[in-house]
C-alpha cells in the first residue's frame, strides 16, 4: 500500500535526512512525504554556497544554509512554506501524475493552476511552486514547495539571484516573480493545503498509511541528518582558481573554475542550478588534468550525457577558451 508521511519536524537538516531515507528505501509503492522547514535557503546540489546564498545575514537571524541532494536552484524555506516529495521505484515514476495530485489539491481550494517553463507551477503567470528531481539506483524523487504565505521580503533578503536569470524571466526581482496562494484566497492556509493534497493523492494512487518521522527514527536516519548539517556537504570548499567562465543557458547556469598550471587544468569547479545533478560533477572530471586548450577542452565535453547539453557546454567552453577572459577574474 502506498504511505503518506507526515512530521512535525522543522529542522532542515533531519528533513532532508527522512527524504533521503524514504528515497533510498526498497518501498514497492508511493511515499507523499510533507514537510516544513524553518528559516532555511536550501541549494541545488550543484550550487556554488558561496555565491547563491547571503550565509551570515541568513545565520544571523537563526537561520540556515542547507545542500539537497536533487539539482535546480536555490529556494527560501520558512513556515509560510509546505513542500511535499514523492518517491517511488523508478517505473512508478510519472511526472503527469504526480503534478496532477500538485494541481488537483490547488484547485479545490480555488486556484486555478498550470504547469510552467521547465520546473515551476504558476498561477496567474507567478510561480508558487518549484520542482527538481532525483533519479539513482532505480529509484526516483520529485520534490518541491509550494508558497502559502510566505514572507517575499525574505526571499529577497537572503537569495542571491543571478541578475541574467531575472532577465531572462523579464521580470526585475524575485518578489516580482512569485505569489502566495494566500494572496490569491485569504482562506488558503497550510493546514488546508496538507489536507486537499492527502485527499488528492488518495484520489490519484488509492488508499496510503498514514506514518510520521517517529516511524523512521534510528541509527541510519541519525547519521544521514549529521552528513546534511555538517560543512563538508553544505558549503564545500570555496577553491581557489585562475580562470571562472559563466554563461546562462536554457537549461540554466553554467560556472566553471579552472586551476591552470603550464599548459594544463590542474582541477576544475563546475556549478550550475541545472535539473540534472549529476552533468556538474562529471563536466569537472573530465576537465580535471585536461589539456588547456579549446580543442581539447571541447572534446573533453562533447561527449558527456545528456547530449544536448553536452554540446552546447563544449561550444561555450571552447568558444570562450579561444579568446579567455584575465586570469582569476
């Protein structure tokens, strides 16, 4: 039987351990996982802490840094906030069923909603949703927020959004971008939300047990929230390099750090708030000890998956290493 897993729990670090938890699982079924975290800028996998985030005026209001393990962007958590996971065996995976349960529970509680761009979902053209995903070891994750009434000057106030971003949006400013629920029905509160989203999911997969954190408590899930709080996996280093190149795609960002010493990359940083978590890491693998030319670094790339992608990075990477921009800059 499929489960729908409720906590009271507000802490980043030992929701985020339970997700991983309900994803690594060998559950046959569906798990809806709702959550809520407390002050909190949750990053992509991929993101580079240092630049997405404003980390003391975030800690200094008792809030906290946290690193998820899906890619995407950054995202301002705090109880004006509900987010919600799926996770499944990977051919239970369907994205058109999971965003109906999104869609239905929202529209019966009067928001007329629809599915946008490559991740979000909006209502009258603003975003209240933003969704990344996880696929490993045959199983699958989908997870997001969803915007009840959230405080939009704090999400001004700790993200550091990418200026190209914005303007590739055509809008000025994060606020000017997202909406509250409650700001289009005053009567939309989270505990409705949780309830029209476990009515929805019923609806859609058929009956689920009803568990809570209490039910996962023990040494693994102990050990999972101490690797998410811990500084090695939120913040990573901050490396030193010679060379940055950046450049927004349609699939999102793209910001690569070269050390080079002679004639060839040392080591390469590679972050982006692109969908697929994995591209990053395997982009800086393959420039890591690669020669420093435009040729090579192009064939270094070429090849990767997915490989759309993969071309449009190896063009960017050769184009910009004919002619690179002063060292370090």
């Amino acid at each position: 039987m499929n489960r729908i897993v409720l906590t009271d729990l507000t802490d980043p670090f030992a929701n985020l351990a339970l997700e991983e938890l309900l994803f690594e699982s060998s559950f046959p079924d569906m798990t809806f996982f709702l959550w809520q975290n407390s002050r909190t800028v949750v990053i992509g996998r991929s993101q580079n802490a240092y630049r997405e985030c404003r980390v003391e005026e975030l800690e200094g209001a008792g809030g906290h840094l946290a690193r998820r393990a899906s890619g995407g962007g950054a995202v301002y958590h705090h109880l004006g906030n509900l987010n919600f996971t799926f996770c499944c065996p990977e051919p239970l995976f369907d994205l058109e069923r999971q965003f109906s349960v999104l869609l239905r529970a929202v529209r019966t509680l009067g928001v007329e909603a629809a599915f946008s761009g490559r991740n979000d979902l909006t209502a009258g053209g603003r975003k209240f949703s933003g969704n990344a995903f996880r696929h490993a070891r045959g199983r699958a994750m989908h997870h997001g927020t969803l915007l009840v009434n959230e405080n939009m000057d704090d999400l001004g106030r700790y993200l550091n959004v990418d200026p190209a971003k914005m303007a590739s949006k055509g809008v000025q400013s994060v606020r000017a971008r997202v909406v509250n629920l409650a700001s289009l029905d005053p009567d939309i509160d989270i505990p409705k939300l949780r309830e029209a989203l476990m009515t929805a999911f019923r609806a859609e997969y058929g009956e689920a047990d009803l568990l809570t954190e209490a039910d996962f408590a023990g040494p693994e899930l102990a050990a999972k929230t101490e690797k998410y709080a811990s500084w090695a996996w939120r913040m990573g280093e901050n490396p030193a390099f010679d060379l940055r190149l950046e450049r927004r795609f349609p699939f999102g960002s793209l910001e690569v750090l070269l050390q080079v010493s002679g004639s060839v990359i040392r080591a390469a940083s590679v972050f982006s708030d692109m969908l697929d978590p994995d591209f990053p890491a395997a982009l800086a693998g393959r420039l890591s000890g690669c020669p420093f030319s435009s040729e090579a670094v192009r064939r270094a790339a070429e090849d990767l998956t997915p490989p759309e992608i993969a071309r449009e990075t190896a063009d960017f990477l050769a184009e910009a290493l004919a002619s690179p921009p002063t060292a370090g800059t």
